[in-house]
C-alpha cells in the first residue's frame, strides 16, 4: 500500500513548534574540532564543538553575506564560514575576517545548547524566550551502558509522549493483559508524571513516565519480581511541519547482578540489554510507529471513560505552544506570534472531565488552543 500523502490534512499543514528542550544530536556525532548540521523546526541548526569541548548551536547563515557556516570550520574556540573566513567566538561576536580587514560588527545567532547524558539537546524559544527550565540529571550508577535508537517519522513529535498517556492502547494494540488505568498525571509546571501498572505475559510490570516538556521523556520500566529495571530516555524532535525524530536510550539495572564480578555483570548486560531492547522493545515500538507514521492529529479525541490521562496531557501539552492571533488580515499582528499562553494544567479529576466532556463534544472552547495553527 502506497504511504498516504497527509500533506493535505488542514490541521497539520501549518506546525506550530513547541518550546522546550530537544536533542538533535549525539554526543558521540559531536567530537572536538567537528561541525555537524541538523534540521531542527523547518530550518538547519549549525552544531559544533571547541577545541577545549564546549559545544555551541547557531543558526546556520553566516551574518557576512550569508553562507552556510555547517560548511566551515573550527579553528580553536572559534567558528569559521567557507565563504571569506570570517571567525565567530564563542559569544557570536565576529572576531578577524579571512583579508585582515577589521571585523565587522557583527552578531552570530545561537541556541542554549547542553552536553546532556551522552546527548546534545538544544532549547526552542518562540518569541526569544530563554530556557525556562534545566534538565533533569540522572545518576545511572548501577546501570549498563546505553543502547541508543533514532528514526525519522512522519507527523507531530508528540506521537512519542502521548502514547504514554494512551492507556487503553498497551492492550488493543500491544496485547498487554491488563492495565489499570485509574491513575491520573500529576502535573507541575512543565512535568508530568504517571505511573501505570499492566500485566505482560503473567507479569506485574510497572511504567513510570516522567515527561520534561515535548522534548523528554523518561520512562522506568520495572519488574518488581525479577528486581530487574529499565531506564529510557524518549527525546523526540520536530525536524519540520510534518516530520520528526524518534531517539531513545536504554539503559538496564539488575540489582542482584551487583554482587557479581564486574566481568560477569558485563556479559549478562551484554546479553540482556539487547534481548530487551530488539526483541521486546523494538517490536512494540514497530505497532506503534505503524500507526503514527499514517496517523493524523485529532485535534478534538473523542476519549471514552477511562482516557483520562489521555486528555490531561493534551491540556498539558498545550501550554508549550505559543498562541497566534488569527483570522485577523487588517491586525498587523496577523498570523504572528502575540503571546504564550500559559495555562497551567488542572490536576483536578473533575476538570479532567469537564475537558473530556468538552473534547467529546467537539467543542475545544474552553480547552486551550492545541498545537496547530492556520497557515496565511
Ligand atoms: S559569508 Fe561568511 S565570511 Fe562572507
Ligand atoms: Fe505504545
């Protein structure tokens, strides 16, 4: 069957890219000296690291006559363009051009960038916002070293965390025996935090997820039975209106393992990890990449009882975006960004259902505007 072209789907012809913190690369992409360029939100992100180690993210066009500085170079802390070798230090500000002529002043753009758990996350801000929030720091003592994953898809990067606020999903889709799904997400800002407890092949499993903005989602499988615990760290990105980046890492912790030799701790980690991660993880992750790369965004769900979590997330998610005054050609302020709408998300049970109710209705008045916007 031929992928069908969702292109024409309105609701998702013109994105609305949400703030936060995104990884767009790996550490291990990013050496020393190296520039690497990434598509990030419809455009290109100029990643590069010093000599000394500091890793920077600017915006890819030189401000001299505009070439693409992911073509140049790193000459010790600074960034140089192909083009007439201008050199750009650390803080962007253009410090030598390539003929000796007295540099110009000149401000090269950049991005909050992070060296965050063997990743390199970046933070969007619409209108100039700075970062809002720090990541969180992990301390994997006891953990075996990272598996990591990366594909492309197409649709919204939300894909990613909402399925974990889609509880009904884990047993019509992945065939999980039961799911209790009487919890709902405690938010703060911008964390979320649920904890579900399903049954798989017998199994009491408990899913831990703790979301970070769009950008991060760290999920703790535990079988409590076996003391056995896996961490993933779910970083999706909007590469451009209607694709994204899935990456992962996964990291495996065996309590009782630890009274082991550390050479026997490895060889069990390195037979465990990747059993977990290509044949359990991997052929679930594949149902659920089948059904967003053809998906569309249904910006009024129609949830059923026990979706709950499902529509506190959508409220959730909505603060990320910036909000676009509309419909308003005379507005010189038209089709542009005005304001963020900051809503904050109601923890409280019956103003979940209200928004469910609202949601089923069709009549998203009173729920904040969602993530996508009319283009012109
Ligand atoms: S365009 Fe970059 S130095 Fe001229
Ligand atoms: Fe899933």
């Amino acid at each position: 069957m031929e992928t069908p072209d969702h292109t024409n789907d309105a609701d998702l012809s013109a994105f609305a890219y949400p703030d936060g913190w995104f990884v767009i690369a790996t550490a291990d992409e990013l050496k020393p000296g190296g520039i690497i360029t990434k598509p990030f939100m419809g455009k290109d992100v100029v990643l590069y690291r010093t000599k000394s180690g500091l890793p920077r993210a600017v915006a890819p066009y030189c401000p001299h006559l505009g070439a693409h500085l992911g073509d140049g170079k790193v000459e010790g802390e600074d960034i140089v363009c192909p083009y007439h070798k201008f050199a750009f230090a650390t803080d962007g500000r253009c410090v030598r051009t390539g003929c000796g002529d007295k540099p110009p002043q000149a401000q090269l753009e950049s991005r909050h960038v992070r060296d965050w758990n063997g990743l390199i996350a970046v933070w969007q801000g619409a209108d100039g916002r700075v970062p809002e929030w720090e990541l969180p720091e992990f301390d994997w003592t006891g953990y075996s070293a990272p598996i990591k994953g990366v594909r492309t898809h197409h649709g919204s990067l939300q894909n990613a965390t909402e399925n974990a606020f889609d509880p009904t999903h884990q047993q019509t889709l992945h065939g999980w025996e039961s799911n209790d799904v009487s919890q709902l997400p405690q938010t703060d800002g911008h964390h979320i935090h649920l904890v579900t407890r399903l049954t798989a092949k017998g199994l009491p499993v408990t899913l831990d997820f703790k979301l970070y903005g769009l950008g991060l989602m760290c999920v703790e499988m535990s079988l409590e039975r076996a003391d056995v615990r896996a961490k993933f760290l779910v970083v999706p990105a909007q590469v451009g209106p209607l694709k994204w980046t899935y990456r992962e890492t996964m990291r495996l912790r065996i309590s009782w393992l630890s009274r082991w030799p550390a050479f026997a701790q490895k060889m069990v980690y390195g037979l465990l990890s990747p059993a977990l991660f290509y044949l359990w993880y991997l052929p679930q992750l594949q149902q659920d990449m089948d059904i967003w790369e053809k998906r569309s965004y249904a910006r009024y769900p129609k949830p059923s009882a026990t979706e709950g979590p499902l529509v506190a997330y959508r409220r959730w998610a909505a603060q990320f975006y910036p909000t676009v005054e509309k419909d308003r050609p005379d507005s010189a302020t038209s089709g542009k960004i005005v304001s963020h709408d900051r809503p904050g998300a109601p923890n409280d049970p019956d103003n979940i259902r209200t928004a469910m109710a609202a949601y089923s209705a069709g009549n998203g008045a009173s729920i904040p505007e969602p993530q996508f916007e009319k283009s012109g």
